[in-house]
C-alpha cells in the first residue's frame, strides 16, 4: 500500500474567500494547500470591473499570513450590462476569467445574466482578449426540477454559447451530473469542467442521513450514485479537461443550521486530503497529481507550479469547528477521521 503521494503544488481553479474577517478566517487554508486559486467574484456587492478586482485582489494579499506563497487568479462577475472595454481594463489589471451566474442561481447571484445573450458583446471581447468564461451551469427556470438544472442548461446555454463563441475558452464549473461529464469530455479544446471534493465523494443521500443535513447542501446540489459514478470515470480518465476547484463557500454554522441554510461546503481545510480520499477508492491515486496540478494551468495557459507538496497516509481529525470572524464555520467532514494528510 502506498503510504506517501508527493505532487506538483497544486492550484485551487474555483474558490470563495469572502471579504474582511471572513476572508482573513478561511485564507490561511488555502494558502496552506495551493500555490494559487481563481477567486470568485460574488460579494455583496459583486467584483464587476477590473477597479474592484484590483482591490478585492489587495484586500487578499493583505490577509495572507506573513511565510504564505500564494497567488489569488481574479475574476470579474458577470451582468447584463458588464461593457466590452471592462474586459480589456480587466485583462489588462491581471483578471483572467469572467464568470457567469444566472440571476437567482445561487449564492448571491441576483446581480447575474438574465439571458445570455445580453452578454454577447462582452463574451466576443473576451472571446478576443483570451478571458476565460467560468460557468455556473444551472437553469433557474422554476419549472425545471432542481436536480435537472445542469442537464438543461447544457441544451439550453451550452449548446448555442459555444456554437457562438466557439473559440472562447469555457469552463464548466463544478459539474455533477453524467451529462455534463459526458458534455465535456465530447467537446473540443475549449472546453473543460472543474470538480469539488464533495461532489466526488457523495451523492444526493448524504443530504438526508438521519436527518436534514445542511453542511452537506451547496450549488449544484448533490446528485444520484449513477453521477457521481460518471464523475469519477472522468477523472480516473486522466482526460487534462478534467481539473480541481473545490468550491469552498464559507458559511457561518448559524446560517447553515437555520431554516433557510445557504449554498456551500467549506472544503478548505482538508480539500487535497479529500480528494486523495475519492481517488484512492476507484484505485486512480495515480491520476490525482495531473488532476490538480497540470491540467488546471495549462487549460488557462498558465505555468504549472514549480513546488512540491507531500501526502502522507495518516490519520488526523478535521476540526468540528473553526473561528470565522465573530462566529464559528464548520467544514466539510468536521470531526471526522481522514487517512490522508498534507504535511
Ligand atoms: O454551494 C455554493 N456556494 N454554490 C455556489 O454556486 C455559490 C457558493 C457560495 O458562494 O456560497
Ligand atoms: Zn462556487
């Protein structure tokens, strides 16, 4: 049995880091377990021009503890009226991806796409200016069953996005179902799909064990056995448009435990140990190193990581709680025994 996994230092390609205390709370993890990370842009208010990213990207640096090595990759927050020339601006303070929520998708989307093709002048700007596009591929047609949401979107936004735009460079965040995996997998080089730990690791009944359980609920909600089975064959493909974003969201416990709980699981704290986790069940621990660190950067063509960083099999507790500003946040398998650990 293999007792140590060392790899390139990996990249986080779909994380929140909130703002202020929150921010100053959760980054250290992050900062801990990889080298750089596309940070989301859906505060209140949203990161919608290059001004604000260059801020928001301040704000991080500012709250990195002193020895971390760490790089935030800034997003722009997509909107009916996000002008053409913000992406040049953009592209030119450093951001290099746009991402598109559709209005009412989830946490703190109000703000987003109404019909995408407000945005057409916009996404042939960044289509020109190589932004990539990071999509929350959910419908939000109250008509369309919750967990059929990404199935529909492929039909409904996918589909005609890259008949348009075929040369925009589409990321297809945190996929859940078999469609999109098969989506994404039959489409050309301009396409790819980002996976978290959770949606690796569960499928739809860790929702309901014993109970309502809320630390378990985030956006795109989880799926049946049969998608997580066909997410899994996509990483154990070892296909490169196939790449690691946790989609770590952090909540304060009080506001997951309530009777409206948001969107989110805060995987930072053990998100390389829990993948380790999901790819040492399918046998595919040989797949995790090019899943987390090659195929992100050279999908955004950017420079893979010079550093290494080692996972050893050993057993530790993730905490049950964490400090979170004036409140407590629990993570992802908080109280929990894993058998991976980054050292
Ligand atoms: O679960 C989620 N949480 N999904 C999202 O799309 C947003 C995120 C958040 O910001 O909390
Ligand atoms: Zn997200």
């Amino acid at each position: 049995m293999q007792d140590t996994l060392t790899l390139t230092r990996p990249d986080d390609w779909h994380l929140h880091l909130r703002d202020g205390a929150a921010l100053a709370a959760v980054l250290p993890f992050t900062a801990r377990q990889f080298a750089r990370a596309i940070v989301m842009p859906n505060l209140r208010p949203p990161v919608t021009t290059a001004v604000q990213a260059q801020a928001y990207r301040e704000r991080i640096l500012a709250a990195l503890p002193a020895d971390a090595d760490f790089e935030p990759l800034m997003t722009l927050y997509l909107t009916d009226n996000t002008l053409p020339r913000e992406i040049g601006a953009a592209r030119a303070a450093g951001v290099v991806a746009v991402k598109l929520y559709p209005a009412g998708a989830t946490t703190n989307s109000d703000a987003g796409v109404t019909d995408i093709r407000k945005t057409y002048a916009t996404l042939e700007a960044m289509q020109r200016e190589g932004l990539l596009l990071l999509v929350h591929g959910e419908v939000t047609d109250g008509e369309i069953d919750v967990f059929d949401r990404e199935a529909v979107f492929i039909e409904r936004v996918m589909q005609p996005l890259r008949r348009d735009f075929p040369e925009l460079k589409v990321v297809f965040e945190h996929i859940t179902t078999q469609e999109a995996a098969q989506y994404v997998a039959a489409s050309d080089r301009f396409t790819a799909a980002t996976l978290t730990p959770q949606h690796l690791l569960y499928n739809r009944n860790a929702l309901f064990t014993g109970g309502l359980r809320p630390h378990y609920y985030c956006l795109p909600v989880l799926k049946r056995e049969q998608h997580r089975q066909a997410l899994l064959r996509a990483v154990a493909s070892g296909s490169p448009k196939f790449f690691l974003g946790t989609d770590s969201a952090p909540h304060a416990a009080v506001l997951k435990e309530a009777s409206v709980c948001g969107a989110g699981c805060f995987s930072a704290p053990a998100a390389l140990e829990l993948y380790a986790e999901a790819f040492e069940a399918i046998g595919a621990l040989d797949k995790l190193e090019a899943f987390a660190s090659h195929h992100g950067p050279d999908f955004y063509g950017l420079p893979r990581n010079s550093g290494r960083v080692t996972l050893q099999r050993a057993p530790w507790q993730v905490p049950e709680t964490l400090p979170f500003g004036d409140a407590l946040i629990k993570p992802l398998r908080g109280g929990d025994t894993l058998n991976w650990k980054l050292l």
